[in-house]
C-alpha cells in the first residue's frame, strides 16, 4: 500500500481511532426517531447504522437531543448556505483545522505508487435517507453512467480529469471502488475534500436511475411532462441536483447521505423558508453511541433583505451565521444587542486574499473596449486611480490594507509583486498612462474616449446581497471620474449577476478573491479555470475546460499557467508542487489581469448562547467550507 504524503497518514490514524471505540458501544437515537421505531415506521437504529459507523468525539461534550436550529438565506439563490451547513458529504473531508483531508463517507483509501489509481473503502451496510443500501454501484453510476456520458457531461469537470481523459472506475466489491487516472494526479485527495467534488457520492442510482436512459427507456416521456426541460440531463438535474445548485434542495423525494433532509418546505421560486428534519439513517455516532445529528430540525428564512437579516439576528432569531452578517458596518448594532438577543460572537479567519477583487473583462465582446482592457498600462492606471485607504476609512471602518490578489505573506507561496504593486494612489500618473495608451481623446463632460468614439465607461452589477461593494463602487465611480473614466453599477439578485457573467456580457465583475491562506484550492483569480468565478475570461475557462473545443484560445501566458497547472496536479512532491505553483503566480503577477482593493478584514459570526460544540474560532473559505468541517450535526442546545 502507498499513501501519498502526510494527509493519508493523517487518515490513517482517524481510521483506528474511530475502529477502536466501536467494539463495546450500544446505540442510542433520538426520541423522535424511537417513536417512528416503535411506530413500526422505522427499522430499530442498530440496523439502520453502517457496521462501522464514524465515530465523532465532539469538542465539548456528548450532546442531548432536539430542538430546531435558525439560520438564513440571502434570496432565491443561497443554496451553498444549506450546504455549508449540512456539510459536503463526500467521499472525504477537511478536519476542523484545515490542515489534513479524513476519512467520510469513504472509511479509507489507498493510493498506488504513481498516484494513478486510488482505491476507497466504503462502509458496509451505510444506508440512503430512505433507508435503501449505499454501495459501490452508486459510486459507479455516477463514473459510467454520468462522468462518461458525453450527453450529461460534454465538457468533464476538470477535478475529474487528467491530461484530458476522464477518470475511470471499477467496482471490486460492494465497497470497494477504484478510480483510475489516464496520468499521476497527486492533489486529487485534496480536491476531494473541497464542496466541490461530492459527484461520486451524491447521486442514488436506485432513486436517480429513473431520469436516465440507459435505465429507463420511456424517460422522453418525463421530460415531455416536464414544463422548461429540454432533454434527459436537465430533467435528471431537476429531480436530483448538482453540486452547486439550487434544485439540489428542492425535492424531497431524493434520496441523500446527509444528516438532515429536505422536507416539503424545499428550496423552491418563491419559498420563504427551507425546513430540513434529520436522516434517520445518518451514518454518524458520537463516542457514547448516540446517532447524530443531535438537532430535530434545521430552519432556513429566505429574504432577499439584509436589513431584515440584521432585524433577525439582533432579535435572536439566528442560531449560528455569519453569511450577511459579517458586514462591518452591521457589527456595532449586533454587539449592542447580544444580551437582549441571547447571542455571542464567533471568529472566523478568512482564507480570501482581498475582500473585493475586480475582474475586468479580457474577453470583451466590443473589440475596442476588449483592446483598451487587454492594455496592462490601461489596467496599471486603472488600479492607481483608486484610493484604497479612502476606501477602506468609509467602507471598511478603518479595517483593511490595500492589496491585489495572492496568498498572505505568511504563506509559503507569497509573492510581493502579485500582492502589492499598483496600490500606490497616483491619479497624475494614472493620467499620464491612459494618455500614452491612446485614450487622450475626450469628450464635452471630460470622459475619455475609445478609439470608435463611444465613452470609455463601465456598467458594473454586483451581487445586492454585499452592499460594501456597492459603496465602494460609488468612491471608485468618483475617483475614476478624475481621470476621465465613467462608472455606473447598480446591485443585482445573484443569479442576474451569474447568468450576465456566463454570458460574457459584462464590463468588470467584483467578488471576493479567494487564496490568501488557500492558493492552490481555488486558482480562479490567477487562472481562467473557474466557469462562474473567472470573470476575467469565461471564455478562455471554456476554452480550458474543454480541452480546447469550445471558448476562445487563450495567450501564451495564460497556456502556460495551464501546462504548470496540470504538471502541478501530477506531482504528489510538495516541493515540486511549490514551486510550479510559484511560477503560476510570477506569471499572474507580470500580466496582472485582476485588481484587488483591500486584505478581507477578519470575520465574526452570530451564535446562540445556548448552542455548544461550535469552536470559538474557525477557518472562513468557500473550500473549508464553514462551518461544515467542524460538524453541525454535533451541535447541541444546552437545556434551559
């Protein structure tokens, strides 16, 4: 057997831990649960456990049972909150440090010399929500029936992909599986850990095997039935989900591994509260042998509102967030109500490299605007135009420090260049580049003029839901003003702000930029590789995602980071690693495609002061993702 590196050790070790506490415990389950037992509605908890089901040693202490936890939704488009919450539940995970990949729904894995093939153990007698067998055939349905159907997947996600072949899979036994690359892929174990890469565990073929047809000949006949879907990959989309969907919460009919459920009250247009109860087959124990999760219910509020988020929170109406809650600006008047609330804060520490990152579109559709922002003295000028330390006085209380994009400089991958250059607020110069770059025409108002005579101007939306980007936005629409360029934005429900940036329709785009503490779990901001994050250049992501078939070829530069992408993925040598991913960086350094405005301040989160075994300080990434890795389904109320 061959581990690569430290984390499968790591993994190890978790493995006879857990295996070790098994041999004397009696299970023990909700109330709830025993009377749906005695009911005869439900089978009695030892038979709906896995023969080895994962042993979790809370952080505080063994919990006790019930009660509903409060959190919310910031509109129709928030479904990677339900998930942080109930957790990725995949094949592996992070440990609550963020330093180690562990076991999960896999209970261990072993990885062959070259890091071509990596074989994983499932858990005998692990169970659906429904309390159908999970197996090595779920796994399988999705590598044969999904990964490498061309129809379902044209384009193969690229955490599934080596040298442009799609991963490949074998059943041993009924819980074993192999997963087969065409080359060595040793970061593979810690794209598995990340939210992303549930796909092998997420699908039940005996619920999903219906909206297919290789299992279904008549599903035409669904899809007819169906209003807005066009073929059988939309329909399967629709009934059981994706990743990174809405719909994925939406159906209460499909089958899941995760410790709550979706109930009626789904995530669906128009719902005004997701209403999730525990999976009675939940695959988890603590050290007493109690099932987990300890919470009954878990209650979302949808409101496209922060404000009304805020009025939530103070009122103590919010058990555990910190997702638009974390603004600065709303900490004074949260801290004001604590008592009154019966809440406390908890800290988070952001893995982002800047809070607001500004992603002017490379691959813009008018050719002229393309050419001036494909100028990097334009963007050089564009970036010391802007005042960041008045930016960060009015918008960010004072918190902050003017940054680009990159890893922190505590990091090993820190770069200087790509942290800190162009951060100098300089407008005479700013001047003076835009000038030589052949925008010195103006027009009556003073606006700066293209080479086909329209405004050098941008039309911004951001996400409404961050209104701090939107008070930055207006500093920066009057700074730029100054040296002749035009700014309007206005704030957008995020699936208008998505579909304008897939569609490549837009000027710039701001989101926060991840990679301060994570650099090589989401390269998004130094490499077009991310289809709604690469804003920069969605079509040269498509371009990369489809091994070339699609999009738009990129430069030399940005083909080059993807040559050391690839090789990157290969090595499972730390070392080597460090370095391609250095020169990834030098290379986004020189060609500075994005502009960051300011480091993310550091984050505080609201929590019940009534609910335990939540850390009084994690990490805050959309990788982690928090607070999933500390295990939700751990915490408990204390009684009154």
């Amino acid at each position: 057997m061959k581990h690569v590196g430290r984390l499968a050790r790591t993994s190890a070790v978790a493995l006879l831990c857990s295996t070790t506490a098994l041999f004397a415990m009696d299970f023990s389950e909700a109330p709830m649960l025993t009377e749906m037992v005695e009911a005869g509605q439900l089978p009695p908890v030892e038979e709906r456990l896995p023969a080895n089901p994962e042993v979790i040693t809370p952080i505080e202490s063994v919990g006790v049972y019930g009660g509903t936890i409060r959190r919310a939704l910031g509109g129709s488009n928030d479904h990677n909150s339900i998930l942080r919450f109930v957790g990725p539940q995949g094949l592996v995970r992070w440990n609550p440090e963020f330093t180690a990949v562990v076991p999960n729904v896999a209970e261990a894995w072993e990885v062959n010399e070259d890091a071509t093939e990596f074989t994983f153990t499932l858990r005998e007698g692990m169970k659906w929500s429904d309390g159908e067998p999970f197996t090595a055939d779920d796994v399988m349905f999705f590598v044969e029936d999904l990964l490498n159907n061309e129809e379902f997947y044209p384009n193969a996600p690229a955490r599934f992909a080596i040298e442009g072949e799609r991963m490949q899979a074998e059943k041993i036994d009924d819980t074993t599986v192999r997963f087969t690359f065409a080359g060595p892929y040793g970061t593979f174990m810690n794209e598995l850990a990340t939210p992303l890469a549930q796909e092998p565990v997420i699908w039940a073929k005996h619920y999903c095997q219906q909206f297919h047809p290789t299992y279904n000949p008549n599903v035409q006949d669904l899809v007819d039935a169906t209003e807005a879907v066009e073929d059988w990959a939309a329909l399967f989309r629709l009934r059981c989900g994706e990743v990174e969907a809405p719909n994925r919460w939406s159906n209460p009919d499909r089958p899941t591994l995760d410790p709550w459920v979706v109930t009626e009250q789904a995530y669906t247009a128009g719902a005004t509260q997701v209403v999730m109860e525990r999976n009675p087959y939940f695959w988890q124990v603590d050290t007493e042998g109690n099932q987990l999760p300890y919470i009954d219910v878990f209650n979302n509020i949808v409101s496209q509102d922060n404000q009304a988020l805020l009025l939530e929170a103070i009122a103590g109406n919010i058990d555990l967030q910190r997702r638009r809650l974390d603004g600065l600006a709303d900490r004074p008047v949260i801290a004001e109500n604590r008592d009154a609330g019966g809440y406390e804060f908890y800290n988070l520490t952001p893995s982002a490299s800047n809070d607001m990152a500004i992603h002017l579109n490379m691959t813009h559709k008018d050719p002229d605007m393309r050419a001036a922002i494909n100028d990097r003295s334009v963007r050089e000028a564009l970036s010391i135009a802007i005042d960041r330390e008045e930016i960060i006085d009015i918008v960010y209380q004072g918190v902050g420090e003017p940054w680009q994009i990159g890893a922190v400089p505590e990091h090993p991958l820190y770069n200087e260049q790509l942290g800190r250059q162009h951060t100098e607020y300089d407008p005479d110069r700013a001047n003076e580049l835009l000038d030589a770059a052949g925008l010195d025409q103006r027009d009556g108002e003073g606006f700066r003029l293209l080479p086909n005579g329209e405004r050098f101007a941008f039309n911004v939306n951001y996400s409404a839901e961050t209104t701090r980007w939107g008070d930055a936005l207006e500093i920066i629409r009057e700074q730029w003003q100054e040296i002749g360029v035009d700014v309007t934005s206005s704030g957008v429900e995020r699936s208008i702000y998505y579909s304008r940036g897939e569609a490549n329709e837009h000027d710039f785009m701001v989101w926060t930029a991840p990679g301060g503490l994570d650099p090589t779990l989401s390269p998004r901001n130094v490499m077009a590789v991310h289809p709604q994050a690469s804003w920069f250049a969605i079509p040269w992501t498509r371009w990369y995602l489809s091994g070339g078939t699609e999009g738009e070829e990129p430069p030399a530069s940005m083909q080059r980071r993807y040559e050391l992408f690839e090789e990157y993925k290969a090595t499972g040598d730390p070392a080597r690693q460090q370095e391609l991913f250095a020169q990834i960086h030098q290379i986004a350094a020189d060609e500075f495609e994005v502009i960051g405005i300011t480091k993310a301040p550091q984050m505080t989160g609201v929590k019940n002061t009534r609910l335990r075994n939540v850390p009084g300080a994690m990490p805050a990434s959309w990788m982690y993702p928090d607070p999933a890795p500390t295990l939700p389904q751990t915490y408990f109320f204390a009684p009154e």
